[in-house]
C-alpha cells in the first residue's frame, strides 16, 4: 500500500486561478511534510515544509497540515504558466538526522493562459 | 546553491549487462539518496547513506547495490541490468541538521534504457 497519497492525479486551472493539492499519510509515523516541485526534464525542487498543525505561508503558495488527520495540503494563488509541473509530497518519520522521504505519486499541473 | 551532479545524464545498456550511475555533491551533505522516478509511481527509494562507508535498502532495493566510498559520492549499481530497470534514476542528498535539514537537493537525472 503506498504510504503517501495524493490527489488529485491532474490538475488544470486559469492563470490567475488558484491550484490546490492533497496529500494523506497512511502510516502515522510519517509527521514531517515537504512539497516538491519538478519541471519537465529537471530534478525536482524544494517548496516548502510544514511540521506544525496549521498554515504556512510562503508569498504566493499556502500549505496547510492537520496532523490529526495526517493530512496536508498545498494552494498556490495567481497560478503562472510557469507553475505548470509534477508536484509532489514527501514525509517523514523525523525533521532531520536520520530521515528517508517516502514519496506520493505527484499531481501534474497545467496552468493555462 | 547546493549542487548535485550525476553522470552519465544517459545510458543505454544490454540486458545481463553491469550499469554504473555516479553522483557527486558538493554540499557537505552527511545524507544521500538514490529514487527511481515511473509514471504511475511516483519517486521510489532504492538505496540511501548517511555517511561515508554506509549504505541501506530503500523500498525497491532488490536488483540493485549502492556504494558511498567518501562524503561527495554515492553510486547505484546494476549487476545484471533488466528491462524493468528502464527509468529515470535521481540522486539527492541532504542535510541532517541546521538550517535545511530535511530538505533534498536533487541531481537532473539519469535516464536508464536496457534493451
């Protein structure tokens, strides 16, 4: 069973829309949340991290973690063309040291004119 | 910017054959990674280091090794490579404590083909 889901699989907005994607743990160990970001024909990138319950706002990407539920989620505002990607989410049994990400399947984003 | 670079950035290999991806990190990283990116999967982990002359299995280790002979490399070998190792392999590393601990920095990719 894949320990890190996402949904949903695809996503298509307007530029200038707002993009959100989800992202539930099954193992409840998993307490540390990263969102990647990977262009077409790159290594994925770093967006932000959460590890506290709430939201956490980085300019115009937003996520937001329930640890109760396990589950968390990222929103960008004014989606450009260029946020078109792969999405994905990591999580981890710990913040540093000794971690090993396990990762959901990503969410592919097309943000059109 | 953390760098990590992998080679070669394209293989082309005959199945039964051995396959070699390198990748070098000049981020004094003590934590490496090696995934394997599918459509339909996701990123995967296969092997992953904490430090130099360490190695453990990931998720999907079987099929492959890993070697970490100093801080800056971390290579992912194919004994017998198959078809079914067709993909695209990351390497990242990370750091395990200050300001970006927890936080991968990955390479471009290496695209694998065995025929």
């Amino acid at each position: 069973q894949q320990k890190v889901q996402q949904s949903p699989e695809s996503l298509s907005v307007p530029e200038g829309g707002m993009a959100s994607f989800n992202c539930t743990s099954s193992d409840r160990n998993f307490q540390y949340f990263w969102w990647y970001r990977q262009h077409s024909g790159e290594g994925p990138k770093a967006l932000m991290s959460i590890f506290s319950d709430g939201d956490k706002k980085e300019g115009r990407f937003t996520a937001h973690l329930n640890k109760a539920s396990l589950h968390v989620s990222l929103h960008i505002r004014d989606s450009q063309p260029s946020d078109s990607a792969l999405y994905f989410c990591a999580a981890s049994e710990t913040s540093g040291g000794n971690y090993k990400p396990t990762f959901g399947k990503g969410t592919s984003l097309v943000v059109h004119p | 910017e953390a760098a990590v670079t992998q080679s070669p950035r394209n293989k082309v290999a005959v199945t039964g054959g051995k396959v070699t991806l390198s990748c070098n990190q000049t981020n004094n990283h003590n934590n490496m990674y090696w995934y394997r990116q599918d459509t339909g999967h996701g990123l995967r982990l296969i092997h992953y280091s904490y430090g130099a002359g360490s190695t453990e299995k990931g998720d999907i280790p079987d099929g492959y090794k890993a070697s970490r002979p100093s801080q800056e490399n971390f290579s992912l070998i194919l004994e017998l490579a198959t078809p079914s190792q067709t993909s695209v392999y990351f390497c990242a590393s990370g750091a395990d404590w200050g300001r970006d601990t927890g936080q991968l920095y990955f390479g471009e990719g290496s695209k694998l083909t065995v025929l």
